[in-house]
C-alpha cells in the first residue's frame, strides 16, 4: 500500500502499448502531475503534445486480460492560476443553419483561485463581469491500454477509456477499466478545473494538475465499458458516435452490471432502469461522443452487491 | 381569473385545428382529466383511441400565431390505482447484437397508492418484492395545434410540444409553447405516475388523471421550441431524431431564450453554456426523440431576466 | 380506363384527408399540371404556397386501408422554361468546420431547354458557361393522405410518400403507396427536371410541369413504406431521419417484398441482399431523409413473381 | 519501375508504424497474396489473426507526410475455390424490431469458380439452387499507417483508409491515400470475390487472393480522406459514424478535389455535385461505415485536370 511520487519527463498523445514509467501494486496510491490539454505545465512550460498529452503509463503488477482496473481518484489539485477555454460553442451542437452566425472560437484565459473555490475569464464582455465558476475538477482524459495492439489517440475514446470528458470523473470518483493488456498500463491527463455537460465549447476550463489515485486490481472480472462510481451514484460510459450508439453501449453495461453484481435478472433490471434511470451526455465534441447510464445509489440500496 | 372544470367526453389522437372544446381567457385555470395512453379512463373504461388520446383543445381568446402560449401545471393526480407499464427496455436502447436476448416487452399491471406516494409492480419477479417507486406525476403528451395546417400524431412531437414524455413536465412546472394557430388550441392527456429518463421501456407507469393547469398568454413573443420552467432550473426541449438534432434545437433555443430574455450577447451565451449546461435525455423511444438543454437558475441570478 | 384531363384550382400544402378534386377509377389515367416547389405555375404566376404545394386530391374508387395504391409514371414535361435551384449546398451535407466557408444559399435561375434536352443556370461563374445538364424530369413530392387522421406537411416525408426527392421517381416509373384512407386520396406536385442524389443543393431544379399518371389498385395487399420499380430495377424507400433509420426501413421493407412477392424465405433473401444490393441516398435535405434500397431486375430473373 | 514479388510470412491487425516488409520505390509494382478476413490463406491453413490480417506494411521511398500515395490495383484473383459469408444481415441494418424475427448469422460456405467467373453457395436453401453471384474481386481494407502515432485495428476506418468495405475498390480502381508517416507504410488484405452495397452481411465473399498493384508518388499534395478513380468515376471517401458524419467528410472531401485539381471556385462545385453527385454506401457494418461521393467523369469532361 505504497504512495509513489511520480513526476512525469515525457508524454503521450496515444494510449497504448508505451514502455511503463513506473511499476505499481495493487493497492498503491500515486500522485503525479498532468499537463494540460495543449501540452502545457504547471509554469506554463511547453512539455508535451498538442493533444491531451498523457502522463504514464503505470504497469499494476498482476494485472492481465480479463481483470479489471480500478481507479480511485483521491484529489485534483489545479497547481497553476491560468486555465483556458474556447469561447464559442462546437459548431455541432446548433442547428448547422446556426453556425454562420455563431461567435468565433476564440481562446480565452482564466484566472482560478483556488482558495476561493473558482475561476474566472480573464477577457469576457461586460455581462460576465461578475460571473465566476466554482471549481469542480475532474480529469477529461484517462483510460488504459486498449485492446488488439491498438494505439489510440487521445483526442478520442473508446472501450479502454480515454478522452471521456465526463464531469463526474471527479475528486471522489472510483472508475473501472476493462483490462486489455499486461500490467492494465493506465494514463492519465486533460484536467479540466470545471465543465458543462457535454464539453461544448469544445474544452472545459483546461489546466496542469497534481493528481493523487490509487489502484485496486480485481482478478477475473470481465467488463465491456467503463463503469463508475461516487458517492450518490453508479453509472456506465459508453463511447461512440451518434449519441444513440453511445446510449446504446451505456445501457447494455449497465444491464450487464446489475445482472451481475447486483442479482437481478433481465426483466428486473429493465424494470429497474425504466423507472430510475438517468442519462449523461458527457461528451458531444470529441470524435467519440459519451454518455453515461447512471443510477442514484437508494435505488439499488435494497439490493446485495457483490464485493 | 375564472377556474372551469371540464369533463372530456371524446378524445383526440392528434394535435390539429380540432373544434375547440373549451374556451378560456388569459390567466384562467382548468381542471380537467385525461384517459391514458391507450385511451382508459379512471374507471378503466375505453373511451378514447390507443395512441395517447388527448383532451382538448382548449381554445385560448386572443391567442394568435407569433404569440407564447404559457401552461402552468399545477396539479396532477392520478385518479385511478391502476397503472401499467412496459417490462422490457425498449430494443433501440441496446446494442443491437443484444436485442434477441432481452425480455419479452409484456404490459405489466401495477398498483399506485397515492397516500404512501409509491407503485409496485404487481407482477414481477422475486427480485423486485420489496421495490416501490416514488410517485412523480407528469404529463407525457400536450402541447398545441401545429402550423402549416398540420394534424401530428399523439405518438411524436416537435416544435409544438406532443408526445415529450419529460420527467421534468410534473406538478409546479411552466411550459411554453409557440401559437401557430388562432386560439392555441391546447391539449393535454398521457399522464405518467412515474418515469425515467428517456421512457426506455417504452412506457411511464402510464396511468389517467385529474390535472389542473393555469393559462397565461404572452403576445408577440417568438420561440421556435417549447421552453419551460420549475423552481429550480429553466430548460428548453428539442424534439426530433437523433439524439444529436434534437440537442441542436435545445441548444440553439435556449442561446436565443439568453440572448432574448436574459440580456446575454452570444459570447457570454456560449460561456455560460459551456461552463453550466445540463442535457436531460427526456425520451429516446418515440418517433421524434427529446433532449432537454437545461440551466440551474441560481447560474443566472446574476442577470435581469425580461418579464 | 379513362383518361382524365384536370387543371387545378387550389393547392394543398399538407397531405391528408383532404376534400377530393377528382374521383376515378381502378385503371384510368390523369393529365394535371404541377406547380413549382414554391406555388409558382407555367406562367410563372403564384397560386400555391411556399412548400411544395399539391395538386389533388384524386380519389380512386374502392381504394381501402388495407389495398395498395400502384400510381405508374407515363410522362412529366416541364410546361415553362424557367426553373430554380439554389446555389450552395444544404449545410449539413458538409463537416460542420466546413459550414462558415461554404456560399451563401442563393436562389438561381435555370433556363430548360426542352428540344436540346437539358438545362442552364442563368446566371453562373465562368466555370460553368459551358455546362449543362441532361433533362431527366421527376416528382419530387407525391404520395397519399396518411393513417391516423394525419395531415403532414409537404416539407417531409414518410410511410405514406411526400417530400421523397428520389431522382428514380421520373417517366416510366411504377410507385406503391400503402393506402391508408378510403380513396387513398392520391397527390403530386414538386417537379424537378433534374437532380443529383441527395438533393444536397436543397433543390432539383424546380419547375411547374405537365404530368400524366395511371392508377392501379391492388386490393388486399400489405405494406409499410412506399415501393418502386422501373425497366431496370425494384427498390423500396425509407423515410426517416438519421440516414440509418431510412436504411432500415428500406431494408426491413425490402425483405418483405421478396418474401412475399419472389417466394424467397429469409435466409435466402439475406443472401440476396448481401451480395446484390445497391442502395440509394434519395434525399438528405428535408426534415426526414429517404434512402432506396434497390435491386437490379436480372438479379431476380430467376425467381416467380406474384402478380 | 520494378515489380517486386513478396510472399508475407507475417500479418497485422493494426494499420500503423510496423516494421516494413519491402521497400519500394515510386512507380513499382508488387505482386503479393492476401489471407482471408479470419487469417486462411490459399491453402485454407491459418497463419494470420482473426480480423483482416494485412500484407505488409511496404515502405515507398520517398515518401513523406503531406505527401500522397497512389496505389492501382492491377489485378485480384481469388487463389483458392473456398469462401465464405455469413447468412442473414446484420442486426443494424433492419428496424429494431425485426431483429428477434432475423436468421441467425451462421457461416457459409462458397465455391469460387474463377473459370466459369462466379460463385455459389455450398450451403443453402432450395430456393437458391440455381443462384450464383458474378465475381467481382475487390479488397475489402486497405490503406497506410495513420498519423499522430496511432495504430488502428483493421476493422475499422478514418482518413487513411482501413477496413472499407467499397465494391468499387476492384481491378482498375486506383486510390489515394494521404502520407502520414515516412514511407506511407501501404497494408492490404481482406479480398472479397464479390459484395453488394454497404456490406450488410456482415462480409462479403471472404477468401485469399494474388493481387497485383503499382504505387506512385506524388509529392506535396494535401487530402484529408483516401481518394479513388476508376474508368468511369472519381470518388471520394469518408470514413465515421454516423452515415451523416461519413457523407459530411466525403462530401467536403470532394469540394476540396473540384476546387483544387479541376480550377471549380467553391459556387461551381456545388452546382455541379447539386446537380450530378452520386452517393454510394460502401459499408454500414464496421465500427466506422464508409460512404463514397462519386462524380462521372463524364460530368468533368469540359474542365482541365491538374496532373
């Protein structure tokens, strides 16, 4: 149950089969730095690539296909004051008779004050003079290495996780991945100090971090999607374009879990689901679209799960 | 200010220039019922067709195209112990190689008690003995006459409301919606005891009523699709298929309603949504599907919002 | 087996159960007249509306929900010599990045040459001084009153026909409508004398026509979506939005008719499919799109037809 | 202008940056063989992985990212009698509904009988006795390494090409790829002895095959998606999910061409492709479905090519 330091030299703008930085065991806790989606430290240093450069991978010793990878994200911690966004919408979440008339795209800075909880735009037009965001921050992308000698970029998402940009993938979050290879090889970066649903402006308020997570391996456990947790919730993500394939995968791994972890059968958990359900895009702008199938954790609070 | 009391005695299956049933002046109210979604009354008797047959319409004096007609629901009781609903989760909810594996989709029986404010199934598996479900009546279907001369099934929905089948249309919620016809000619029916997200079982626990709603006519005001209010939260509702259209209706509907209404240019629109949105899948199975764009009100405390 | 000649008065801007224009019988044949897209006749005088506007109803005698209308093509000319188009392309047939560089949409006047067989646009970069295109007239928008007392506008499309913009739909051309009121209540109009797939300008180039049909009703027949056949092919049309969803029905309907008319079982229909399908992306414009699933006839020489 | 003849001793399921097999200079040619789709080669013997192993990668001297690759397909003969498919249609080409009422997807056997120029299925049903299907060879994915250091499973597609699935990527076909790595790095495999639209089987007719192909270079041109011509046509491809998204690349991919290599200013292009784009669906059943936007060369015949 070791807490390793880890700070990054090189970075990665694929997930995949990359040569581990550092070997841990199942329960250790790391914390580390990410850099922010363009590449960027915490001095504003350029040290990585221009697409969600990723910090890793980490080798969890034991891990193999089949297990499945479970992270607890213990703390963000934004550790520089700027961050940025874009300022205008993703021309695909209006109606495409709309984007002539929509607001250039334009990178904005902020300005986030950690101590006082929240962050501002630094150039912004008058209506916005007051307005401040609280902090909630979260990592945009995070995943292992997939399967089948893929190498997958980070701009999108898929089964082993990646560009997810859920904003529920927060302080407190427990998340689990399909193991896909030797050592799980898990990557982590693209902290957002806050963000809508849906990304889509394109980027939340994007920034460096000080992350701290632990690992917990759980053997022969078989997984299509990544699942989730926190303390309110439980929910699946499925990445894939259109919003309904995404849906579609969300849904079905969520069956596949209360099937499994929870007792129930088919038609008890399609019962379940129609009555309590509730969906979050979390991600309409990455080449990969995600949505999350969630459910309150009261609602399953009358069921035995599986350890 | 009056408040009528109105006993439908046919119901309609679709939303068109129907002969009113009613005529109500701005700021009155109604209470009314409405038969089920396959036209069952709270006698259980058949007295309307099998596709959401709706009550109405209400002619409202002085309502005319280019105006926004705006239904306050006040109150909604089911006034029968009988709902029903669907067992299997809709077969476009699921990846499709997982269709011939789900539950037979078989109409369920189920009891409501509005005293304990729960339902349970009354048929259903040893898993689910001890769930109930907490009561939180909506409305699946209303909304008014559509332009062009149209006549839309009860069974979709679009720019004039319909078949949204949004678990955030209940009891204290305000809805608006675009007059195309002389009159508004609005109509209601379609109550669901209870609902997850996106009706992916196909089904509320779908149920009769007695619903009370207020009527405010607001002249010469554009909107291009249903807006709506509760205490917490505005929102706006795009309905059309896929996912991804109906969520460019909401989002570019509710750009104009702060750029309209809450004095935002465009840049500080896009920031606010960026930063603040939520998107409520409100139904994935119907015809047409509905994605509600949603804004906690305390994001827009900040900002004067227009009468 | 008459023929009827009949010149319009008035004009419908939705299908449905419309007054009838005309009554004939099981066999005869009508020569009307079309307006253009936007209600503008031969003279170039405006007598229609702004979508599509009708001509008809004709109803057929004996025509029952149930029975399926066969409505055969024999010619259409383009009774004037002024056609339009619009200038740029839909916006969502290209990548929303693409959108703010396209050119604006505007309206273009053709000149159709009906002795030299083809057409020009009036006014055009110097690119295209040289270009014309090929006369190859067809109905843009046809079809019958639709079921379940709808009226639907002429924008859109669905089981019952309307807004297809399926360039197959020319001279020569045999059409199946499932019909779904008595009379079935048969309309036309929307001539375009020429255009691509898709309809990705927004137009064909839209005329005012002289148009003869024949009608005959096939008593007793099921159908879900509209079918054709010409010298070359069989092919059947999905109306729907996303693309997908009109692949589908085109698909599932297309499976039906081989079951039923070619004695195939599904197995073998599968097969068919598979290895000889061409599908057709008629329309990716109009609120909902249309996508043929087509066959060439020597395919199914070898299999007896039901008459 | 050598012709090289290679016999691969190895294959990969991932097109990326794999250590060449052959080193070719512009304007060669390569006579190698292709396993089928499952890894069986002329033989029927197993010597590659399950999902479209490829030959190669071959590495063009001179090749550079920005660069184009040119390949033409000289020749593809079927170098076995066996192949294969699968039964019924894929779940996602038929309406949800009819997905429980399908065939199950069994594999067939087919005899390939190059002499007489079709094939047969060995297995099947009475009505299908006398069927055969013409060949019509074709490579069912092929491309080069992807950029940004990806590796990406042959069973999919995105801008380098990939696991396409296109009927007219046959004998005399030549296609173009965008270079993203130093020597293009050109895979290829999975041969079809024929395949109707969008490969809604789920295969074609699987098998192993000699093809013969000549690359040319050519230097400093920019295309974002693969390219192809044949006698008749030019083409372009887009490679995504939805069909939308697919049509929305191939179709800007298009404008790009007209303007770039045939002098069309931007309104020119879209007249032209409003009036003559034809659209085939190449595949609607891999991860990412390919839609091709076609133009006759005909229709380009009063406009100078750049060379």
């Amino acid at each position: 149950m070791a807490t390793h330091r880890f700070t990054p030299a090189q970075f990665h703008s694929t997930l995949g089969a990359h040569a581990p930085v550092l070997r841990v065991q199942d329960g250790d806790s790391v914390i580390t730095t990410t850099v922010d989606a363009h590449g960027f430290d915490h001095d504003n240093a350029k040290c990585g690539g221009d697409t969600n450069p990723m910090t890793g991978p980490f080798f969890i010793e034991g891990a193999e296909p089949g297990d499945v990878l479970c992270v607890h994200i213990k703390r963000i911690r934004m550790n520089r004051v700027m961050g940025w966004t874009r300022q205008g919408l993703a021309w695909n979440v209006v109606d495409p008779a709309r984007v002539r008339e929509m607001p250039a795209r334009e990178r904005i800075t902020w300005r986030i004050d950690d101590n006082a909880g929240c962050a501002r735009p630094e150039t912004s037009t008058p209506a916005l003079a007051l307005w401040s965001v609280p902090l909630k921050p979260m990592l945009g992308c995070f995943g292992v290495a997939p399967a089948g000698g893929e190498f997958i970029s980070t701009a999108t998402s898929g089964p082993h996780g990646g560009n997810m940009d859920y904003n529920r993938f927060g302080e407190g979050a427990t998340v689990y991945f399909p193991v896909a290879v030797e050592g799980a090889l898990f990557f982590l970066g693209d902290a957002h100090a806050a963000q809508g649903d849906g990304e889509i402006a394109g980027t939340g308020i994007e920034t460096s971090s000080e992350t701290e997570f632990s690992i917990r391996l759980i053997k022969g456990r078989r997984m299509g999607w990544p699942r989730g947790e926190d303390d309110d919730c439980i929910f699946t993500v499925g990445n894939a374009r259109p919003i309904e394939q995404a849906l579609q995968h969300a849904t079905s791994e969520m069956l596949d879990w209360l099937e499994q972890d929870f007792g129930l059968d088919p038609v008890s958990a399609s019962h379940l689901l129609g009555m309590h359900v509730r969906y979050d895009i979390a991600n309409v702008f990455n080449p990969a679209f995600s949505v999350a199938c969630r459910l309150e954790k009261q609602v399953l609070a009358g069921f035995a799960r599986r350890a």
